[in-house]
C-alpha cells in the first residue's frame, strides 16, 4: 500500500512516572475525545496493550495504574498472568485464536476480543462448560475488507450473533475491529462507522448484550471514540514503541 502512515516513534517508557505520565496522557485525550462527541468519558474503558512487553517493565505499568491488559497471543499472556498472579489485574485476549488454544484462554483470560468462527465459539463454549465458568467475549468483524485480517464480514454478523445465543458460557459484550492502517482518516473512521452500524443493527435485535464497540488503537483512538468507540486497546502510546506490528 501507498498510502501507509509513517511509524510514529513512540518514546520508551521505563519508570513508574513516565508510566503514569503517558497514562495520564491517553485518559486527557479519551476525555476530550468524549467532550467533542457529547459522551461522558466514564463509558470508555481504556486497555493497556502490553504484548511483547516484558514483565519486568509491565509491573511499573501495572504500579503506575494500568490494570486492565490487552495480550494478542495466548501462550505469552498465560505466562504472564501466572507470573502477575500476586497482582489485581483483569486479562483481555485481542488477538486470533486457534481452536486447540481455547483451553488455555479459559484458564486465565477474563475476556476475549477476536471471537471470528462457530468453530472456535463451539471449542471456548465446551471448555468454558467443563471448567464451570462464562467467559465475555466481542465478535470480531473485518470492517476493512482486508484478506489477511481475521474477523467476520459485517454482513454475515448478525446471522453469526444470531448463532451464538445457543452458546450459554459465552456472555456477549460487543464487536471488536481494527481499522485500516492508512494516514486517509475518512477511510479510517468510515471502518468505525460499519462496525457501529452493525452493533445498531444487532442491538435492534438484542444480539449484542451492552453493545460495546472495542475500536481504536494508539494512532487511531481518539478518532474511535468519536465514532463511538466504548473500549479503546492502546499499546505503544503507553508502553513506547515496539520493535514489530507482532
Ligand atoms: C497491538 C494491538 C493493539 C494496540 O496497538 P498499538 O499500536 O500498540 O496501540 C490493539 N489491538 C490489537 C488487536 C492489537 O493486536
């Protein structure tokens, strides 16, 4: 693609000040993003994406207030809440799961962001049963019709909701999306708006729980919520840059 944003250089983070500097940061910003659209900032939960982040440097994260974690991939979040356990700390999965893997998601996460087939909700529903507990969980919708990004076609999403009622251990909060990764801002927001459109769509139907929208991630979060966004997953702008997408 050409029309890329540049990486921006998001500086490191290595104290529990700067921590909460950059957290401080990211909730003014939530705030005036709100104030702009006519909300109240306290129906935006912000989560602090820690993948690829050491623990080391997450528990001056963690210390300086960052306690509700975004991971994408399985193994390292386990291992990370099974280090953190001594802390009070709240695990999202945000990323893509394989169907063998829902066994390790239940056995820590206290929610999954990237539920995108009946497979895989079937997988999490019969763990979930077995070991006695619920699990809340977002649909991921691909809003920018792109090939390589997971998620369902925001047409067949209601029909995939419509499929999940059946699934009792998993309790429905929302839709989830990741925008295009472009510097076209309309393109970017027009992402937000079909995922919005869908949850009105669902909501008219009560297929979507609260009908939470987790949209918007460091470059792209204040634009989200004035799309409506209700969850914001905001990694490098706390945490610094990383050397990878991963
Ligand atoms: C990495 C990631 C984010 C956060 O991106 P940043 O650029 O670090 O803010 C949000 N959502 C998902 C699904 C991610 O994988």
């Amino acid at each position: 693609m050409t029309d890329q944003p540049a990486r921006p250089l998001y500086p490191q983070a290595t104290s529990v000040a700067e921590f909460a500097q950059n957290i401080a940061d990211v909730r003014a910003n939530i705030a005036a993003a709100a104030e702009r659209s006519g909300r109240d900032a306290s129906g935006i939960r912000l989560l602090a994406v820690s993948k690829t982040v050491p623990e080391e440097r997450l528990r001056l994260a963690i210390e300086a207030g960052a306690t509700d974690l975004g991971e994408n991939k399985v193994q390292e979040a386990k291992r990370k809440a099974e280090n953190l356990a001594d802390l009070d700390l709240r695990w999202s999965v945000i990323g893509h799961l394989q169907t063998n893997k829902a066994k390790d998601v239940v056995s820590f996460a206290d929610e999954f962001q990237a539920l995108d087939s009946i497979r895989l909700a079937d997988a999490l529903d019969k763990r979930l049963q077995a070991a006695g507990r619920s699990l809340d969980v977002f649909v991921q919708v691909n809003t920018s019709a792109e090939e390589q990004k997971s998620g369902i076609d925001p047409a067949d999403a209601l029909a995939f909701l419509e499929e999940l009622k059946h699934r009792d251990s998993l309790h429905v909060q929302g839709l989830m999306t990741l925008a295009l990764f472009t510097s076209d801002t309309e393109r970017v927001r027009e992402c937000f708006r079909i995922l919005r459109d869908v949850r009105d769509r669902a909501r008219e139907r009560d297929l979507v729980g609260p009908g939470e929208l987790s949209m918007g991630m460091s470059g792209d979060y204040q634009a989200a919520i004035e799309e409506g966004s209700t969850v914001v997953r905001v990694g490098q702008k706390i945490f610094g840059s990383r050397a990878s997408i991963a």
